[in-house]
C-alpha cells in the first residue's frame, strides 16, 4: 500500500491509558484507539524517492510508532503514514556519515495485481534519530508493531513457492532451495548475497545471531577424526575372504 500524505499525528493512546481503560470491560475494544509504543522528537528521515511536499534530502521532525501505523510529521505540519505490512524491511545500518533505521516500503497500490514482468514499486527510507540511544527504542518499537500486522499474502507465497520448487524438482529445472538443514551448504551466488545482507544489517546489543563454525573437509564435527569411506561391495568381499577356509579362493 502507498505512502499516505498527513497533516496531523495519528490519534493513539499511551500504554498506561490504555491499561486504565482495559482494567474495566469497555463497552467495545474496537473502540479503543492504538497504542503509541514510541515517540522520537528531532528525527531526520529522507524518502527515495521522496514524496511531494517532502522532497528536501533531511526533513526533520517527530516520528510516532502507533500499533496501526507508523507516522512521520515534519517541523512545516507536512507528513506521513505506512501501513505496517507495506514495510517488507527494516533494520539498523550503520554507514560512515551516518547511523539509521533503514526501511524498504512496499508502494504498490492495494488490491492491484502486477503482471507477472514486473516488480513491485519500492521506496526506501532512513530514519535518523539525533543520538544512537535511541536507535533501539525504535527498532524494538518496530518490531513489536510489525508482529501485530502479519502479511495476508505470506502463506499463499509461501504455497506458491513450494508448488514452484516441486515443479522444478520434477521436472529438473535447477532450481536450488536451502532450509538450513545438516549437510546443505549455499551455492557461491547464495553465499555473495548473505554476506551482502549481514553487512548492511547490525542486530541489536543481544540479538546477534551465533557464529557458525565450519569443520575442516574430511575431519569429523563429532570428534575431530577421520573415517575411510568403504563401499558395500567392499565390505561384503572382506566379509567372504574371511569365511573362506584356509587356501581356497
């Protein structure tokens, strides 16, 4: 869904109103605004491509992290909203001139369908708050809202992709899928592309991933020895040499 243009923050209540009227039944939980789990003054944002009345390369202004929408409103009253299932992405990347939230937003028009050649319409976003501390705060913010809206589209991909892989592998295709499995390994385009993910996104302090280390080729994982490779033929043509009597062959 497209970037929307605002003039004023979303309507949200904060987390402790939000407590003090769910401690006693309302009449209707629909009618309970969102909850704003974060509020950043003095953040920077830049748009590529940017939006009409936004154009400038850093708009400063206050980002708000609602539960239904993420919100940006500019020092001039100028702004936006992004639906949460429209941001396909979003990470810290950390640069030489700058440290960011990095969010790629998905903006093609809802219900629209793409004809098979083409891709979707994207637009990327860095958000820069005035001290690294907050960068956190954020991110987890993100996080959190993000979960709440998961992607209507994402099984019926997930589907579309395992009957494309089952297709390839039937029919010979090459189609190469890695689930991470003991004993698989990425092909060298795989391996390119991973490395070009893990150098843009930084994981927040506790959540680095574990490293992973590789055995040496031909030491065994377990303990550190190596086995000779016998095949059955082998094995079974010892097995007659030795229940032979003595002198026959």
């Amino acid at each position: 869904m497209p970037t929307v243009p605002i003039s004023a923050p979303p309507t949200f209540i904060t987390v402790e109103e939000h407590r003090d009227l769910t401690s006693s039944t309302p009449d209707s939980f629909n009618s309970i605004p969102p909850v704003l789990r974060h509020k950043e003054a003095n953040v920077t944002v830049s748009l590529d491509p940017p939006l009409p009345g936004l154009e400038g390369e850093n708009i400063k202004g206050t980002l708000y992290i609602v539960e239904s929408v993420l919100a940006f409103v500019a020092a001039s009253g100028s702004g936006f909203q992004i639906d949460y299932p429209s941001i396909t992405l979003h990470a810290v990347k950390r640069e030489p001139t700058r440290v960011s939230i990095y969010c790629q937003l998905d903006e093609t028009p809802e219900g629209q369908p793409l004809p098979e050649d083409e891709d979707s319409e994207m637009r990327e976003m860095f958000i820069v708050p005035e001290t690294e501390d907050s960068l956190e705060p954020i991110f987890e913010a993100l996080s959190i809202c993000a979960s709440l809206h998961p992607d209507k589209a994402g099984d019926d991909d997930e589907d579309m992709e395992d009957e494309m892989f089952a297709d390839a592998d039937e029919s010979g295709g090459g189609f190469e899928t890695f689930a991470g499995g003991e004993g698989e390994e990425l092909s060298a385009v795989g391996r390119a592309a991973l490395a070009h993910l893990e150098s843009i996104i930084v994981y927040p302090p506790g959540r680095e991933p574990p490293a992973v280390v590789e055995p040496e080729d031909g030491v065994n994982g377990v303990n550190g020895t190596t086995e000779p490779e016998t095949s059955e033929e082998e094995d079974l043509t010892q097995t007659e040499a030795q229940s032979l009597p003595n002198g026959t062959h």
